[in-house]
C-alpha cells in the first residue's frame, strides 16, 4: 500500500500536530494508526557503501528522495525524527532537534555557537538552571555573561561588543512572569547584526517553555533558536523528560552534531509519548488549564491575604497590553498561558516568605487538588516556591535584584475543575495567615 501524498500544510496546526508528516520518509508506517515505535540502538547498514553514505547523510536535512539510513541511536533514530518534524511544525519553523532533557537543550543551544572569550548577554529572570549553567560553569570556561532587564529592549545595547555571540531571552520569565518586547528586542539585535560580519553575528535563543507554541511563537519575530523543555508543557502528562530547539534550517548541522557529540539523546520510548500523547493534546490542554489559571488569578487578587498576583490574563497585569500583542494561539486568540505568581501579604519578604512556607506545607498535608513539586505544564495543578526551590541556584542576596520575591509563590494550573483548587487555595490562605 503506497503512503498517500497529501500537502500537510493545507490543514490547520492543532491538526497536524495529531498527524505529523503524511508521507514521513523515515519510515513506512502507512498500516498503523498510531505511529510505531522502534527502541533498536544500532540498525543494519546492509554494505560498506551504504554505511558510508549513512555516515555523510547523517546529519543533513532529510532527503525526500529516499528514506534516512539510520545508523546509530545517538546519531538520529525513526521515532525521534517523527517528533521532530511536529515540533517544527508547532512553532512554524523549519527544523527541530531533540535532546534528553530541557537543560540538555538549552546547553546546547548556547554552546554549539560559543567560541573561546565568547560573550552572552542573559536577561536577568531565567529558570534557577540556566543561570547556574551560566554562572557556574560556563564563567569557569572562560565565557563571560551580562545580565540586564530586557524588558528594556535597549538595556543590552550597552554589553554589546565583538565578543558577544549569544542573547537568551526567556519570556514570560520564570517565574515572575515579566514579558520582553521580543519584536523590539529582536529588531535592536538586527540593527547591530546589519554592521557585524557573518561570523561575529549575535544569536537570538529564546526560552518558550512556559508559553509553549500554543500561546506565542517568538521565531515570527525572528528569533533564530527557540528552546524547550518537552517535561513541561508539550510532553504535559508529567511522565517523561525531554528537550527540543527549534530553529531555521541553516542550524540543524550543527546542532545534529552537537547532539552526537555530546550524547544527550531523547530515548525513543521517551519521544514516543511525547509524540503520541504530549503534542497532539497540546491544543486541548492548554485552552481549559488557562481557563482555571484565569479564574484562579481572580480568586487570588480578591483575597484578601494576597499581596499581589501576577497573571498575562489579568487586566492589573503590569504588561497586559503587550501580553495582548505576544501571547496568541493559533486562531490568534489571546493566550496568557497556565502560570500564575503571588505573594502573601507580610510587613517584610520574610515575613511574606515565612507564610508562604505556612500555606504550602498546609497544602502538601491537606490539599487534593494542588501537589507541592517542582515543574509545571502537567494535567495536575503544583505549586512551588522558587526562591528556595527552582531559583535556589540564584544567591539569596541577588533574588530580589534578578526579580525572585523571597515570598514569591509559583502556580502551573493543571486541567482540574478550579473550583476545586480555588477551594484548595482558600483553605490554605486562612491556615497560614491565621497563624501570623
């Protein structure tokens, strides 16, 4: 049975996000309904003439005018391939490159551009991880790295010189929520990119996690690496670790190389169910958790016990007429994603900090609906406090001036009924303000 060759690109995204590539030329899987999955480590080369050209294929964009010959896991694999074309898809990009987790992800993708006394320019807000990445052990490299409130587009200007190779963005950042004018943003980089020659151009690489491609975009704008964590919200059943960049096709060379390289592979069967349960369900979950994140923002600006609440959905959003503009799903409908942020009313952060503490260890003793853990972009709503949590990498001196409240608290809505969490929530609110 010959695969039918039917154009993809007539069909909606939420659509071919369920379907993939029709035909794929990594395999023929025209008899099964759900794709396959393969877990073999090493594949037949069949010659010496045949390995030799698998070897010279390998990391070059896919040939349409035969199928890949597959040689080594870490070198690309069926299953992987087909997630990648998805996600590629999801992001309406070029190419996509899988790794074994969020962090595998974002190493490379600042790595494979670095050279000696290479330079990054960070915004000041990123996950706890990437700013030890950064501080920890690529300042022991020898690479240097800025900080700046980019939600300024011109405060990087200044850190600019013939050094510099990367600018990362992460918006909205975790997990105060602030947005960069990316548009703004990747114009001023573009202006600076005009004078530079081609070697000494600066990358843009932008952490999507949080929104995911259901509720913005940035490669639109021209944004030339876009990282996730595939744990977070396109695997979302909280099952399976994974990373993906997505990217324009120039890059996938050498980012294919620098996965082989490096080793840090996405295990098919781990691919699988992000491929077959994670993405396709994408345009289901996100709509009905954003809807429980709206109604749960509101219950926690009421309240009395909240100092303040930070929500992209939230008229009082301190950027909530560019969340408008950036944050948009597919049908261009506003999107302001799954995560809320608040504190606690105190005289001082410690003291917002310590009832904080109060209402979580309450909901991890009491609550049904909210679990205290790490992560977010899974079917259950969790809660953190980062300060001491996911940004404990960030000195306690320095939170405050990177924009982690010490009292800070942590949402990611999942798709449970928000009556039920808001329930949750209010309970805990009174347990832990109760007792001063």
């Amino acid at each position: 049975m010959a695969l039918k060759k039917i154009n993809e690109k007539k069909y909606s995204i939420p659509t071919r996000l369920i379907y993939g590539q029709s035909p794929t030329f990594a395999w023929d899987y025209s008899h099964h309904v759900i794709p396959p999955v393969t877990t073999s480590s090493t594949f037949s080369l069949g010659s010496a003439q045949r390995g030799a050209k698998g070897f010279a294929e390998f990391s070059l964009p896919p040939d349409p005018s035969h199928a890949p010959i597959y040689i080594y896991d870490r070198m690309g694999e069926p299953t992987a391939d087909m997630l990648q074309h998805v996600l590629a898809t999801a992001e309406e990009q070029e190419s996509a490159v899988v790794f074994a987790s969020g962090m595998a992800a974002v190493q490379a993708a600042v790595c494979f551009a670095l050279n000696p006394g290479s330079e990054i320019i960070s915004h000041k807000t990123v996950y706890g991880c990437t700013y030890s990445l950064f501080t920890n052990h690529l300042s022991r490299l020898g690479i240097k790295i800025h900080f700046c409130d980019l939600t300024d587009p011109q405060s990087f200007i200044p850190l600019v010189n013939e050094n510099t190779r990367i600018l990362f963005l992460e918006s909205p950042a975790n997990p105060s929520l602030e947005l960069i004018n990316t548009p703004v943003v990747v114009d001023r980089l573009s202006q600076i990119n005009a004078k530079r020659p081609e070697s000494r151009k600066i990358l843009s690489v932008f952490d999507n996690t949080f929104s995911t491609p259901y509720c913005q975009r940035p490669g639109k704008y021209g944004v030339d690496i876009i990282v996730h964590s595939l744990t977070k919200g396109l695997g979302g059943f909280g099952t399976v670790m994974g990373g993906a960049i997505i990217s324009r096709q120039e890059f996938h060379e050498r980012l294919i190389l620098f996965r082989k390289d490096f080793g840090s592979i996405l295990p098919p069967l781990n691919v699988w169910h992000i491929l077959v349960y994670g993405v396709p369900t994408l345009a289901l979950r996100i709509p009905k958790q954003q809807a429980g994140a709206l109604q749960v923002a509101q219950f926690l600006e009421s309240h009395p016990l909240v100092g303040k609440v930070h929500y992209p959905g939230l008229p009082s959003f301190p950027q909530y007429d560019l969340a408008q503009k950036l944050l948009r799903d597919y049908d261009n409908n506003f999107a302001p994603g799954i995560m809320v942020y608040f504190t606690l009313k105190g005289s001082d952060p410690e003291h917002s900090k310590s009832a904080g503490e109060r209402m979580m260890n309450y909901l991890a003793d009491n609550a049904y609906a909210i679990t205290l853990a790490v992560s977010l972009g899974q079917l259950r709503t969790l809660i953190e406090h980062p300060a001491s949590m996911s940004h404990v990498g960030y000195p306690a001196a320095e939170q405050i001036a990177m924009g982690i409240d010490p009292g800070g608290i942590r949402l990611a809505v999942g798709i449970e009924n928000p009556t039920d969490i808001i329930a949750d929530l209010n309970a805990a609110l009174e347990h832990a303000c109760s007792l001063g």
